[in-house]
C-alpha cells in the first residue's frame, strides 16, 4: 500500500479530500502518476503515494507491486485470497472484477477507508468480499480458514508494520495457508548495500519456507536504491512461481 518511488509524479493541485481518521491524516488527489492521470491517496507526510487508480483506458493497475500481486493471482488461481493491507481496495476490486470464483477477505485497521474507499475510489459491497477491521497478526493468531493466497501490503509510511515482519509472523502465515499456498510481501528496500530491510524479510520467510524468493516489483531502477520488492514464500512442493511475474527473481542474497 506504499510506492517507493515518486519520480514521475506530477502533483495538480486536485485535491478532492483531505481529513483525519483515527489512524492517519489522508489526502485524495487527482494527480499524473507515471504519465497516466491517475487519483491517488497519501497518507502522513506525502512520503509515498498509498494506493491509487488509473484514470485512463489502460486496464493495468497503477502502482508496479499491485501489477506483481495481480500476476501472482492469475497464475496461481486462489479460490480463497487475504489480503492484508486492505488500504482503498484497488488490488481486491480488480480480483473481484477479473476472478469470479475468487472469494477474497481483506484485513484493514483503519475503518474510515471505507467511506474514502466509496467515495473516491469506487468500492461498491460484493457477496465475495469480506472486510475486517483488526490488527493483521491479531487476525491471523485468530483464524482457522486456510488461504491458497495472502498478500501482505501493510504500511506506516514506508514501513511494514513489524507485527508482519517477524519469523513468528511467518509461522502464522505458513499456518494460515493451504497445503500449497503461497504468501508474498511488498516491501520498501533496497537489495544491495544498505537491504538490512529486505534481508530480515528473506530470513523471516526462510525460517517457516523452503522456498523463498525476492522479485522487482518494478524495471530499471538500481539495486542499491530504495525500491518496492516483493518478497514471495510457498508452502509444500516447489513450483514456478517466476513463471508468473513479469521479472525475474533476483540473484539470492550472499552471506551478512
């Protein structure tokens, strides 16, 4: 739910909200992101863009690791999805959309969203979507319904929250899936030079997953600089996952 990078973006001066929730002050705005108009919400400081929607004829998803996400789902096919991160539910409205047999639940702490989510981005009641207002790692201590997916996007700022982070989150991810299921995280890192970020994500996942994998979410940018990566476990057989994502997984990360 956080985009590391902003250059490209043209701010217009659209604003169309701007409030506070419980949580966090957010801001709506109609802005061009990447060369495509687009309408984008921000939350804090204006670090990073949070989520957001093109505006224009092309039906890819604005935001690089959502495009990842969404790859991930069509080639892997989840009957039941989580979403952890649920941000203004541009990823699971476009599952909803393209996935009819998907039943998809989506985990947000912050219940004003909603009410931006409808108003600004077009989030409209479906039988198939399930919508939690809880803590992520409270709702996985809690739950007993297996997932062939979970995508984790949570952030504050630029940050996961460590709740998500740790290797005894992983455990619960792992118990949370189905025999085969796979969970992917997007983080903000870089992956070579100062990637203590990315690195703590790999051990934590490699600790409950035999196999483990870190993806670009995007093109072009060097390793050494802050980037969104999606950072990919499964459970049970291997398989190939990189047949799904546009990019492939990066070289594994040498010794500390």
């Amino acid at each position: 739910m956080a985009d590391a990078i902003l250059e490209g973006m043209t701010l217009t001066g659209g604003v169309l909200f701007a409030g506070d929730t419980g949580f966090e002050h957010y801001e709506v705005v109609d802005t061009i992101y990447e060369g495509r108009p687009a309408r984008v919400i921000y939350s804090g400081n204006r670090i990073a863009a949070q989520s957001g929607i093109a505006r224009d004829d092309n039906p890819e998803l604005l935001f690089d690791y959502n495009q990842r996400f969404f790859e991930l789902i069509t080639g892997l096919g989840p009957k039941r999805l989580l979403v952890i991160g649920g941000g203004v539910y541009t990823l699971p409205m476009a599952v909803l959309q393209a996935f009819p047999d998907t039943q998809v639940d989506v985990v947000e702490l912050d219940s004003a969203l909603d009410d931006i989510a409808t108003e600004f981005f077009g989030l409209k009641p479906d039988p198939r979507l399930r919508i939690i207002h809880q803590e992520g790692r409270e709702f996985l201590d809690a739950n007993d319904t297996p997932y062939d997916l979970i995508v984790i996007d949570a952030f504050i700022n630029v940050d996961v929250p460590r709740s998500l982070t740790t290797p005894e989150a992983a455990q619960q991810y792992y118990r949370n899936l189905t025999r085969n299921g796979v969970v992917a995280m997007n983080i903000i890192s870089a992956y070579h030079g100062r990637n203590e970020i990315v690195r703590h994500q790999y051990e934590a996942f490699a600790a409950a997953f035999r196999q483990v994998e870190v993806y670009p979410a995007g093109k072009g940018y060097a390793l050494a600089l802050p980037q969104n990566l999606v950072v990919v476990g499964r459970k049970g057989r291997r398989g190939a996952i990189g047949s799904y994502l546009r990019y492939p997984a990066l070289p594994p990360l040498g010794p500390s």
